[in-house]
C-alpha cells in the first residue's frame, strides 16, 4: 500500500481472510474502542509499521490497517454480532420506520457492522421492539426516545430502565407534521371520530379544535396503527403519515397537520451492550441513575457533572413502581465516555449511588449545549510533575 492510501483499502484479520472495503471501518472502530490491537501503516512521509491502539498515531494523516488481532470479541457488529434485524416501532408507515430509513441510508447501519440491508421487523410497540433485541429475535431497536414538543417518551424510557441493560449506538431527528387521511367518500365536516396515537394527539390538539370541534379523539396503537384503524373502518379519520395513507389507499384531508411549527422527535438505535461508538467531538451521553432516597442525594450526583463543566442536556423523573417517593433519574449530557471529565462523572455516580446504568456515548445528530472542557494541558502538567520537571 502506497503513501496515498487511504483508510478502506484491505484489512487481514487474524483467520487470515481480507475483508472487502466496507467492512474495513468496523475494524476501526473496534480498535479505537480498545477490543483489540493492529499494526498500521501511517502516511505522512513515512511507511513504517506501527502498533495502534486507542486514538491516531501522532502526526498521521491517514492510517491503512494491515492486521487486526482479535480480543474475545468481533471488531464488528453490535454486542457480538452484525446487525441483520432491525425492529421498529410500527407497523409499516411510522415516523421511526421513516427514521430506520435514514439511519439506514446515511449509512450508520453499515457503520455499526451491517453487512446489507436490514430485515425490518414491525413492532407493537416500543417496549416489544427493544424486548426483540433482549431475546435476541432483532439485533437493534430502532424507537422515538424525544420529542421537542412533549419531552422524553415513556415508553421507551421506562422498558429501557427496566430488564437486562441495553445501550444506545446511534441517534436521529426528524421534522414532524402530520397528514390527517380519511375514507374516500369522507370530508371534513363527515368526521365524527378519528384515531390519534396519544403522543401525536398531544401535538395536534389546537389544530384538530379549531378545525374538526366535532370529532371525537379515539387512542390509536401508533401513527400508522391509526390509518389502519381508518381502513378498518372502526374511525372515520386518523391522525397519521403520509406514507402510511398512500399504503392503504387512503385520501388526505388535511397536511403538515402540528401546532408548533418546527416540531422534531429525536429516534436511537438501540442493542446489547457492545463496543462504544468512537468519540466524534459532537456526542452524548447517557445514564439512569438509582438514588437512595435521603436528603442531597440528587444534589450530589448532579454536582458530579458540575464542578466539572459537564453539560447536562436532559434530565427527566420516573417512578421506580416499588413504591411512593421512590424514583429513577435518566440524564444526559455533552460529550463522551472518552471526554476525561465525562469518565470522571461516570466513575463519581458509580461511587455514590446506589445504581448507574449506562445508556452509552454516540454521536449526536446536531450540537447541542456545551462540549466537555479539554483536559490536555491538565494532563501535560500531571504527566511533568510525575516526571520531576519544571512547569512551563
């Protein structure tokens, strides 16, 4: 390999078979998540091998990996394995179907081990689509885990704090405004009930009470659960999809339904517990955490990210069910397991609480909040005075 490649060219693993172009990035990936180690050739004026670890070899602009030892555990793929199934949060013509599309198109499929399209498997909800990946029957979940408009959603959060651990590898946003569809023989003034899932009943309550004062709101089992309950017949209208409309040959009454303009739910791909994506600069972090419940508790483990400028960006309250007053915290917050001050949050809560469960670092879809303060003349100062030299 010439001074001009360029990380995909061959890979040689340990079994001795070259690894094609598009399985050369999950090889790095697991070596910057520490599974394993390589020799690497770098390219800035020089050819010579090198051992790679965690982090680029310095001055390096591009490194081509020449051979990967494994350590127990894949280079790639999520908890072991590469993602072939992928469950969602349907049935078919969902906003988190049209949020697997996108993760699948940019690309992140590929990057977390997938060696192909996926196998999408249409889930009743989010607590079965995430209870597929712990049974092993998908390998990630994709599920709507924020909206801008109404918060956190508790169904994924509550299955995801509950049950063997799971973590987050990858997230997106998209815009959301709803189509209103309907029977063809239907219109506006004909609608007397229309199925809504309640989350997106929250978000098109004004617009349907100036609009459809008439009809009546009947709980759907999803976005497109509520075309099907049209074409079914058992609701005139349904607050819905586009995508979800044109599958049952539905009609639509009205579109870009939603009463704050520039709403946006935020989806995560979700596994078994696995290698940490790489950090990218522009990433999140989160936790659940278990307190005891007595005074400072909270207070405590909040000051963790404080005094050391880690940014919390979410912080939501839930009900642990074992009794009154007892309740867990998810948090997140900028940066990455590989931020020093993250780590060091992370290791504090682990000391002074009575449970962490960590949700995992992944690369965020848009910056948000404060990055981490860097640490690097910190650790300089640390490493000259193990040293015996002089600050300067």
């Amino acid at each position: 390999m010439g001074a001009g490649g360029r990380l995909g060219d061959v890979v040689h693993l340990d079994r001795g078979r070259t690894v094609e172009p598009g399985d050369l990035y999950r090889a790095h990936r697991a070596l910057l998540s520490g599974v394993g180690r390589a020799m690497v050739r770098t390219h800035r004026g020089c050819s010579a091998a090198q051992p790679y670890a965690r982090g680029r070899p310095d001055g390096a602009d591009f490194v081509s990996v020449l051979y990967v030892e494994r350590s127990g555990l894949d280079p790639g793929g999520i908890g072991g394995s590469r993602p072939e199934r992928v469950a969602y949060f349907g049935p078919s013509g969902t906003f988190t179907e049209a949020a697997l599309s996108r993760f699948e198109d940019g690309g992140r499929l590929t990057e977390l081990g997938a060696p192909g399209p996926v196998e999408r498997l249409a889930a009743d909800s989010q607590r079965a689509a995430l209870d597929m990946v712990r049974s092993g029957a998908a390998d990630l979940a994709c599920v709507p885990i924020e909206s801008s408009i109404d918060g956190p959603v508790l169904p994924t959060l509550d299955p995801l704090a509950e049950g063997t651990r799971l973590q987050i590898f990858a997230e997106t946003e998209l815009d959301i405004a709803f189509t209103i569809v309907a029977r063809q023989d239907m219109t506006v003034a004909d609608v007397q009930t229309i199925g809504a899932y309640p989350v997106a009943a929250a978000q098109v309550r004004q617009w349907l009470a100036a609009r459809m004062p008439h009809a009546r709101v009947v709980p759907a089992s999803s976005n497109a659960g509520a075309a099907e309950d049209v074409a079914a017949g058992t609701v005139d209208a349904g607050v819905s999809t586009a995508l979800a409309g044109e599958r049952l040959g539905l009609q639509t009454l009205a579109d870009g339904v939603v009463d704050v303009e520039g709403a946006r739910t935020r989806f995560v791909l979700v596994g078994r517990p696995g290698p940490t994506p790489p950090r990218t600069g522009a990433d999140r972090t989160g936790v659940f955490l278990y307190l005891p419940n007595e005074p400072g508790s909270l207070a405590q483990a909040l000051m963790q990210f404080s005094i050391r400028g880690v940014d919390l960006t979410r912080i939501a309250s839930r009900p642990t069910r074992s009794g009154l007053g007892n309740y867990y915290f998810q948090l997140d917050c900028t940066g990455h397991i590989d931020d020093t001050p993250v780590a060091e949050v992370l290791k504090a809560l682990h000391r002074t609480t009575a449970e962490v469960r960590y949700l995992g670092s992944w690369p965020t879809s848009h910056t948000e909040g404060t990055p981490p303060p860097a640490d690097r003349e910190t650790v300089d100062w640390l490493e000259r005075m193990r040293q015996g030299r002089e600050a300067t």
